[in-house]
C-alpha cells in the first residue's frame, strides 16, 4: 500500500467530535475573504487565481469541522469499479485558536478531552483522557488532509509560495456551474502532480515542505499530510460561489509510475460544515457516525484533466 505516508519526527495523535446542531450552510459561516461574488464570477476566474484564493481561504479558517469517508485497502477496488464499498467514516472538528479537538468515529469519541469506546458487545465505555493532540491521528479525523487551517495571511502566503515554487505540482482545471438541491455550486477540479525533485519524486512531501516554510511547529499546530508521499491527488471541490469555501470534496491519490491504475492508492470524500464551533456528539451516536451527505463521483485515475 502506498497510502499516508511522509514520516516527519514529532506529528502525533488527536481527539473526537460531532453533531447536536447540524452544519451550516457554508454560505453563512467560516472566514471567506469578505468580497462576495457569483456563479458568474468565479467561473470566469483565471483558475490559477481562483486556486491561490482556495488554498488561502482553507489555510486561514480558524475552525474546520469535516464530514470524511476514506476509502483504503481492500475497498478502492470496488470504489474505482462502481461497485458497493464500505469507507471509514468519521467526524471531527479542530479549533486552531483553543487548539482543541474533538471527533466521532465508528468505535471511539473524544469529546472536550474525554475518550469513549463501544465496547464488542455494543456498550458505550468511559476510556480516560484522549491522546495528545498531533498530526497523524488529526489528518485522518478532520478536514481533506492536505490543507491545514488556522494559519494567518502571513504563513498561508509562505505555503501557497512554496507550493509554487515547486514546478508542475499545481495544476487547477476549468471551474464550472452544477445545481444540487436548489443552490449553485463551482466545480473546480484541480491535480497536485507528482514533481521529480532533487530528493527523488514528491506528491504529498510537497505538502511537508511548504508547511516547514511557515515556521510552524508539526507539535504546536498539529498537521501531517495524507495521501501519497510520492504520488498524485487528483480533487474535485464543489465551492459555494461567495465565500470560496468547498462545501464537499473528492480525492484520488496514487502513484501513477508504478500504480497507473490507482489499485493501491486511497479515496477521500469530505463534506465541510463551516458553522465554526467544534461537533457535539449525543451518546447516542457513538459507532453511528453520520458521513458526507454528498453522493461519490467515483473518480479514476487521469480522470481530472
């Protein structure tokens, strides 16, 4: 398998999250950049622009809360076919400013620092503490797992030039206009390629070397990139139009070298709710976690031109 992997000293481990209030409407919540702006709009953006403004407005947002269906091992061959699969599904939230989080899988919870299980016969457990809060186990739980948040103009602006830097690595498609269910979303695909660098080939490394631009430490502000270290993503975000913000992503990542038909790379559905408050979970709902409302595209390798 060749699925999350940059082993980078010092990521760790995180908490749980979910529900009670519902998401928000993306349109209403999260931090956009203020200027607000049209289907019309956004589709007849440069999409190297439109791409810089998204990277940056997921850099920025103080609270990311992610809906995630990851698809891995045994299960990407029926995904890649069209066929039925089961996909991990989790919920989680992270608060960059009270570095605080919280998440619901289908066996454990941490919530407000507290850890619950369901047992093997279906009982729900009290466990201790949650685990320190590090990058490994908060990649897996929140967000696409590419793109931290929490960070200022600043840092975001010495990520994004790094990612730049790294020639062929960024590679945005033509935006477009779908309807799902009466509101308009920008259909923006976009592949992050693997580049041949001096250290041998990169695909989510890069995402390592742009996060060490900003200064950041992988301890004190949790991140650690999935995917394939040497490999391809290609992505298809679904955007609302005004804030920039995706409402739902989908993502491939393989090694198109030596896994062209992507058989042993990974999928990841992501619903965003941007209400900016971290999920609470009923008791209710452990082992029940709620995933993407958002029906898959199934993507396949060079699908995403």
């Amino acid at each position: 398998m060749s699925l999350v992997v940059v082993l980078v000293a010092g990521l760790g481990v995180g908490g749980w999250a979910l529900f009670g209030g519902g998401g928000a409407d993306s349109s209403q919540a999260g931090g956009g950049k203020g200027q607000e702006r049209t289907e019309a709009d956004v589709v007849k953006m440069d999409p190297k622009k439109l791409l810089d403004e998204l990277i940056t407005t997921l850099l920025t947002q103080p609270v990311v809360h992610t809906r995630i269906e990851s698809v891995v091992l045994s299960q990407i061959a029926p995904y890649l076919a069209g066929q039925p699969y089961e996909g991990k599904i989790v919920e989680g939230g992270f608060d960059y400013r009270q570095r605080k989080m919280n998440f619901l899988d289908e066996t454990n919870a941490c919530v407000d620092g507290a850890k619950r299980r369901v047992r093997y016969d279906g009982a729900i457990a009290e466990a201790g503490p949650c685990d320190p809060i590090k990058g490994v186990e908060m990649g897996g739980k929140i967000g696409n797992g590419l793109f931290p948040g929490g960070m200022n103009e600043t840092q975001a602006q010495a990520f994004l030039a790094y990612l730049h830097k790294s020639e062929g690595f960024l590679n945005p498609g033509k935006p477009t206009v779908v309807p799902r269910e009466g509101k308009q979303y920008v259909r923006f695909p976009v592949v992050f390629s693997v580049v041949e660098t001096s250290s041998g080939r990169a695909g989510s490394q890069i995402f390592i070397w742009a996060f060490q631009q900003t200064k950041l430490s992988f301890d004190d502000h949790p991140y650690y990139p999935m995917g394939n270290s040497s490999g391809t993503t290609e992505m298809v975000f679904y955007l609302d139009p005004k804030t920039l913000l995706p409402a739902y992503s989908e993502q491939l990542s393989y090694e198109p070298k030596y896994d062209p038909t992507g058989a042993e790379g990974s999928a990841r559905r992501v619903e965003y709710l941007w209400d900016g408050k971290l999920p609470v979970p009923e008791t209710s709902q452990l082992g029940k976690p709620k995933g993407p409302s958002w029906p898959s595209e199934r993507l396949k390798p060079g699908q995403l031109k």
